[in-house]
C-alpha cells in the first residue's frame, strides 16, 4: 500500500489555477463515449441480423443475396467515403481558419451524403414495389431496420452539417462552434464506418451465400 | 404501413376513449383520489407559499449536480413507494387467494385483484423497482457525491446531467399515468415473448411498459457518459487513479456497464417497438419471427443491469465501513478491481436467466461457470470490508447499521445465487418463488445502500443530520420484514410455488402466506419510522459539521455543509488516497483557504425541462397513438435542442467578493438558499 507522506512546508493545500479545463476536450471525450453507446446499438442490430437471416427466417422470401446488390453498394460506398473525405478537407481549413474553405468541404460532404441517403432509399422503395416489404418476413423486417437506423443517423447528420453552416456564418469559429465540428467528424466518420460493416457483413457476405 | 387495429381510433384524440378510465374499479378510484389530493395540497402549498417562481428558478431549471441528484433521488423514493405498494398487493392477494373456497371480493373469483389486474400489478412491481426507483436512486447518489470526491465544480456536461434526470422523470410519470388513464403491461418487467405482441396484447398496456422504459433507459445512458467524463476530465489536482474513493471508482465501473448495456435494451425494445406498430416481424410466431432474440437481447441488457445496480452500494458500504471503523478500507486496490472484474464479467453471464430455455449441456455449462465466476470478486468485497471492521473503533450509527445489513444480504442473496447457478439445481427451482426471494435479497442490497447512503450524506447536502433514534427504528422494522418476507418465500419456492401465482392452488402452502403478509405489514410500520425520520429531523435540525460524522475521509467532507452551490471556494489540491484522514493525521483539517479567484458557473436553462415535457408527450402520443401529438412533441425536441445550440450564454462569473461573503455565511449558498439573478456572459474565448 501506498505510504502515507508527512505534510512539509512546500504542502499545498489548494489549487486555485485548477479551474480553467479544456471544454473542446471534454466535449470530444463525452462524444467518443457518445459514440460507444452508439456503436453498441449497432452491435445489437448486427446480432439480430445474425440470428434472424438462417432460412428460416425467410418465411419463404427473399434471402440476402436476393436482396443485396454488390456492385450497387460498392458505389454506395464510394460515396460515403468521399462525403468522409470532403469533410476532413473541411477539418484541413478549419485547421487554417478558412471559413469559406470548411464551408465548400461540408457543402461537398451534405451533397454526397444526401446521394447515399437516397440511394439506400430507392433500395427499399424498390424492395418494398416488389411486394418484399419490411413486413414480408423477419429476415427482411432486420434487413429493412438496419439500413433505416443507419440511414437515420445519415440525415441526423445532413441535419447537423446544414446546422453548422448557419453557425459557421453567424458564430465564426467559437469554441462551441469548432466542438460541434470536431464532433461531427467524428460523427460523420463513425457512420462510413458502419457502413463499410454493413456492406461487408450484409451485401458481400450476403452476396456469396 | 402502420398495423391496424381493431379498436376505435380518431385522429384527434387516437385510441384514447372515455372508457379508457378505470372509473369502475373501486382501488384504482381510491388510489387516484388519494393521490389528487395530495398532489392539490402540494400545488395549493407552493401558490400560497408563492414559492412556484423560487421551484422554478431553484430547481426545475436548474443544472447544479446536487439539486439534479436530490430530485433524482426524490423521484426514486416516490416511487420506490409505489413498487412498495403493489409488493403489499401482491402479498396480500397470495395470502387471500389460497385453496378453492378462499372467499373473492371485488370482482375476483379469490381474493380481491382479478388476474388481469394482478398481472398488470407485478408487472408495474418489477419495473418500477429497478427501473425506475433503484435506477434514479444511485443515478442521483452518483451525482451528488462523485463531483465532490474527486474536487470538481460540477459534472462535465451539467445541461446533458439535467436533459437525463427531465427524461427519466418522464418515464416515471407515464407510468404513474398508466394507473389511471388505461392500463399497464402484464407481460412481466421482462415482457414475455410473444405475449407482449399485438395480437396477444393489443390494449395499451404494453406500450406504456416500453415507451417508459425506453425514455427513461435513455436518460440513464447519458447520465453515465456523463459520470464517466466528470472522473476521467475532471479530478482536481493531484487527484490520481488510484487516489479516487472507491465510491467514484464503483460509479466509473458502473458507468461502462450502463453506457453499454442501456443501448441493447434500446434495440430489443424498438424491435419490439416496430413489431407493434408498423406490423414487423422480430418476435412473432410466424413469418420467421424468433421470440428467444428478445429474451437473449432482454437479458444482455438485464444482467449488466443488475450489477449496474449492485455496483454503487458495493461503493456506498466502502466509503461508510471505513468511516465508521475508523481505519482505512481494508485492500484498496483489490477493491478497486474487483469491481471492474464484476462489471467484466456481468457482461457474460447474461443466459443463466434461461438455462431452461434449452441451449444444450455446453452454454449452460459456460454460462453457470461465468456465473459463479461472480463470487471471487464478491467474496473480495466481503473480505475486505470484514478486515476494515476487525480491530476498528466501530459506532454503530444508522448508515454503519444499513452497511452491516446489507453484506448479510449480500450473504443471503450470493450464497442462493450460487445454489441457482447450477443448472441441475436450476432446472428444479426454475420460475419458482425461490428465484424470487433470492434476487430480492440482492436488490433489497440496493435498498439498504440506499438508506445508508441518504443517512450517510445527508447533513453534507442540507446541513443537519437525520434523526438517529427513528432512524433505527426504521432500520430494525425493516430488516425484520425483509426476514420475515424472504425466508418462508424460500422454503414456499423449494416447495415448489411458482412465480406470479394470482391464485395458489396448494392450502398447506398458507402459513408460510401468512407469514409474508406479516413481514408486509412490518414493512408498513417501517415505511411510517421512514417518514417520522424524516420529518423529526425537518424540525429538529441539529447543525452538522463540515464533517459531519468526524471521522469522514474523503473529499467531500472537507467543504461546509451545506455544500454551497459551488461545491468548494478554491479547488483543493489533492496530497493522498483519504485525502481528509491524511489532513487530520497533519494537523491541517481545520485550514481554510482564506484568498479567492472568481469562478466561472454554468447559468439554468428551461431547455432540458421541456424536453422532459416533450418527451412524456411523444411517449403518451405513441402509446394511445394520437400521430399529431407525437410527432408535435418530437419536433419540438428537435428545435428545442437546434435553438438551444444557438444560445449563446456561456454562464457566469461567480466574483471573488461573493465566495468571500459565502464563504462567511455558508447558508446563503446552501441548497435551499436562493440565489440572485445573474448576468450571463455571451462569449468566451477558445482554449
């Protein structure tokens, strides 16, 4: 155990400079845990998937590699990496505080996320036509769920960029303001990543089965 | 593509009819009147009082930790209160209802619930309990005494601290409003597959169970990113790892449990969620459904949660054995780590709930040698606070009472857990009471870390201490219940009463009966000690000192109490695990700083109360499913939270001069104390 030190005369008791913490830090962090938690609803998706796309969740419907298109979401992902890679340039002239700058690279960003977004919708609209609907068996009710849920976070996160270029104009680069866009970086970085599971766990995987 | 129902539905006012108002059932009638008038005395008292702008501008918009813990923790005790009650229905319904000729009131054939109101009754029992008193209990502890133990102002994100305890508080009022408007699940706490699906389930009941849920799981999830963030960003100077309490270390491990686990009961409930409404088909028996994804996807949840819950009275006993032994704790470090061992490991024991489920010999053999698992770390803790007590100078006072109390529990409930663990022993005593008396024994830990926390901290957050001597009334009353319920309720589970009986068909069964309606009714007299505790003590109020026990050994022990609003004047420095015991040892717990720097405070916002409010009407909306009303509320949530990101108020600047003239006169910063208006400031600069 620890020895227990004798107070001398250069003890100090108080800390009167302690006060001042780094708040773009301590936002930063409680994202990334923000983040876990969400990685962890993902996780949760991605079992039930597991568990609910055997034959006999078909119901005699459609199975993965009906319902996947590689090649399709081979060009889904090369869109939400390039939205990822708009945004970093953004990072790059926040970094030069160019505001003109960061807001082209979300602007770029917003446009490529809005084309995946609608991509992954037509997918479903068009599933849906067929009469294969979220509905039609449990293996497409999960398939359905985790392209939505990711989709959802996407326009959450079109929604917070069209957010930030309001502040950007109005704000400048405040510490609140380049918090938020720190944490949408990562944010935005998170969902490519997810996609990038989604793509190789349900539409190559999928695809071979 | 939502599902149809059978039912009446119009767009203004969605399933929600007239008749939808138990007016017809005598209980919930009395229940209701009893509950308006005291809920009317309340209003009528703060608008004659004309305290509803000092409410208002004190504490519904507040963002200080110790206010958000106390209301937290009011939250629990009411309705703590009310699981209490439907316990005392459900024992007095088994205790009527037993044999053929056992006499019916009310409606029912034996005893007085009829068993679709029974069922709803330990429903509302097991949910409440854990989700909705254990939960804010500890979430609010937490709150309060973490920031003063490690040195910080507040916690990290005060404004996220008051979003989590608004939606928690809105979980917890709709499922006080499902008393009286419609009714609750009565599927379980668990909600058992299939039958909490719409064709076996189609009133609202099960909606109210998931949407309450759901809002509050979500405040608790962030309520633990916050935790976590205040103990890894915020410890004062010189406060180490391994100088923090171990009350901060169990709620940084418990924490990790909740950020984690809360998201998968998230996913199990909106599966069930879209199941339910928009016709999917996760749980279903047919079209591929798997109902036994959602006990798996229910319990990967449920037993984190379990020692989520356990976790932080593991701390409180920790910080109250030392204190009153007045020695150190006994094996810091393997305390320490035998909290994140139980954390680790709550984490994959989770299918023992369901041995019986038919996994095969190999699952069941991993998942029952995970389990025992569980009784190493435990056994340390036991070990540990044992040692910390032999050879110490111990006082018997209420809190050290409760923490003796609840390692017999803890005792009780392992050793049972342990029997349980074996699936051979399982198997036989699978949904029987017995499986009911042991987690009692376990939550009942939770309890009684409750009721030593809140008699432990109290004189730090108002200032006097509470009444001793109905303090132990309530103590011995309410362990004597606890025995009296729980022992014949094992004996009654070996014998083989199974769980959730409304009616028991077995008439040698009834002295054990008996015996549980009075440990219920030792529990009454304990709840009345409770409240004549608390109120002695209102009228009494017997100054405590900054050290209230005088034997304290931590930090929070070091400001005034009252801890005044900025928790302290000048951020200690910290020289030594025991940060206090070590300033006594030196001579120096008497010194004060005597210069001041302003202090930068985060103001009060109405945001988080209103998505509260939101929040309870989205839930409402979706469970009665008027579109307009939920769809209202979320938006609302939305633009709620867009504008406030447009604020700029960056709080304020408490002066040197205030502290000083605080500092003088400690009551004006307590709890209770209002505070002037102050002016915000609009800008600070990035650093």
């Amino acid at each position: 155990m620890a020895t227990i030190a004798k107070a001398g005369p250069n003890t100090r008791l108080w800390n009167a400079e302690a006060d001042e913490h780094d708040t773009i830090s301590t936002r930063t962090f409680g994202f990334w845990l923000y983040m876990l938690s969400d990685a962890l609803i993902f996780t949760g998706i991605f079992a039930s998937y597991a568990v609910l796309s055997t034959p006999m969740n078909l119901a005699g419907g459609p199975g993965p590699a009906q319902v996947t298109n590689a090649v399709e979401g081979f060009w889904q992902t090369l869109i939400i990496l390039g939205s990822v890679f708009a945004y970093s340039q953004a990072t790059v002239a926040l970094k030069n505080g160019s505001k003109a700058g960061v807001a082209a690279g979300i602007l770029v960003a917003m446009v490529l996320g809005v084309a995946f977004v609608s991509m992954g919708w037509h997918d479903l609209a068009a599933l849906t036509a067929q009469g294969n609907g979220y509905s039609r068996s449990a293996y497409l009710s999960i398939f359905f769920t985790l392209i939505a849920t990711h989709g959802l976070h996407m326009g959450i996160g079109i929604l917070w960029m069209l957010i930030m270029l309001v502040q950007i104009v109005r704000f400048g680069f405040t510490a609140d303001v380049v918090a938020r866009l720190l944490n949408l970086r990562m944010f935005w970085q998170f969902q490519a990543t997810i996609w990038v599971i989604v793509y190789v766990y349900v539409y190559l995987l999928g695809g071979t089965a | 593509m939502q599902v149809d129902l059978q039912d009446p539905w119009s767009p203004l006012f969605g399933r929600l009819t007239l008749d939808s108002i138990p007016y017809d059932n005598p209980i919930i009638v009395g229940t209701f009147l009893g509950a308006a008038t005291i809920g009317l005395i309340v209003v009528a008292a703060v608008l004659y009082y004309k305290k509803l702008p000092y409410l208002w501008r004190e504490w519904l918009t507040t963002v200080d930790h110790k206010k958000i813990g106390v209301m937290y923790i009011i939250l629990g005790l009411v309705m703590l209160f009310r699981g209490f009650v439907d316990g005392l229905m459900m024992r007095t319904q088994q205790v009527m209802a037993v044999g053929p000729d056992s006499p019916g009131v009310l409606g029912a054939q034996h005893g007085f619930l009829p068993p679709f109101h029974f069922d709803q009754v330990y429903s509302a029992h097991g949910t409440i309990m854990l989700i909705f008193a254990a939960t804010p209990i500890m979430a609010g502890l937490g709150n309060i005494i973490v920031p003063l133990q490690i040195g910080a102002r507040d916690m990290a994100y005060p404004y996220l601290n008051a979003v989590s305890l608004w939606l928690t508080t809105a979980g917890a009022a709709l499922i006080m409003l499902s008393l009286f408007v419609g009714e609750f699940s009565n599927a379980a706490w668990v909600g058992l597959m299939p039958l909490a699906e719409l064709p076996y389930n189609p009133g609202v009941g099960v909606d109210y169970w998931m949407w309450a849920i759901q809002l509050s799981s979500l405040g608790t999830t962030f309520n633990a990113i916050n935790i976590i963030a205040t103990i890894v960003k915020m410890r004062a100077p010189g406060m180490t790892w391994f100088r923090m309490p171990v009350f901060t270390w169990v709620n940084l491990s418990t924490s990790i449990i909740g950020l984690t686990a809360f998201p998968v009961l998230g996913v199990a409930l909106s599966l069930l969620t879209a199941d339910r409404y928009l016709g999917t088909d996760f749980f279903t028996v047919g079209h591929g459904g798997n109902f036994m994804l959602y006990i798996d996807l229910f319990w990967i949840w449920g037993h984190p949660e379990v020692y989520f819950l356990i976790l932080p009275p593991f701390g409180i006993f920790s910080e109250i054995v030392p204190t009153f032994s007045e020695k150190p704790l006994f094996g810091y470090l393997t305390m320490v780590a035998a909290s994140f061992a139980i954390a680790g490991i709550g984490w994959s024991v989770w299918a023992h709930h369901f041995f019986t489920m038919g996994m095969g010999p190999d699952l069941n053999g991993y998942f029952s040698s995970a389990t025992m698992l569980v009784g190493i770390p435990t056994g340390v803790k036991i070990f540990n606070w044992l040692f910390t007590m032999y050879r110490g100078r111990i006082t018997f006072t209420t809190p050290m009472l409760w923490a003796v109390m609840g390692i017999f529990l803890l005792l009780f409930g392992g050793f049972t857990g342990m029997m349980l663990s074996a699936p051979a022993i399982n198997y036989t005593v699978h949904d029987s009471v017995f499986v009911i008396a042991h987690f009692h024994c376990m939550v009942l830990v939770v309890a009684v870390g409750a009721f030593a926390a809140v008699a432990y901290w109290w004189p730090k957050v108002f200032g006097f201490k509470l009444d001793e001597r109905n303090g132990q009334f309530f103590f011995w009353t309410f362990t004597l219940a606890s025995i009296v319920v729980f022992v014949p309720m094992f004996g009654l589970g070996l014998e083989g009463e199974t769980r959730r009986l409304d009616y028991v068909f077995n008439p040698q069964w009834r002295p054990l009966l008996i015996a549980e309606e009075v440990g219920i009714v030792l529990y009454c007299i304990s709840v009345f000690y409770f409240l004549k505790m608390i109120y002695v003590s209102l009228r009494d109020r017997v100054p405590a000192g900054d050290d209230a026990w005088g034997t304290g050994r931590t930090l929070e022990w070091m400001t005034h109490t009252p801890v005044p609003f900025y928790n302290f004047a000048v951020t200690p420095q910290i020289n030594a695990l025991d940060e206090l015991a070590w300033r006594r040892e030196n001579g120096l717990d008497k010194v004060k700083p005597q210069t001041f720097v302003p202090i930068h405070m985060p103001s009060n916002t109405a945001v988080p109360v209103i998505i509260g409010a939101m929040a309870m009407a989205l839930g409402f909306g979706m469970i009665w499913r008027i579109w307009w009303m939920a769809g209202a509320a979320l938006l609302a949530i939305v633009v709620a939270v867009i504008a406030r990101s447009f604020d700029k108020n960056q709080g304020y600047i408490l002066t040197a001069e205030e502290i000083a003239k605080f500092e003088s006169k400690t009551e004006l910063a307590s709890m209770i104390a209002e505070q002037p208006k102050r002016t915000p400031l609009d800008h600070v600069e990035a650093h």
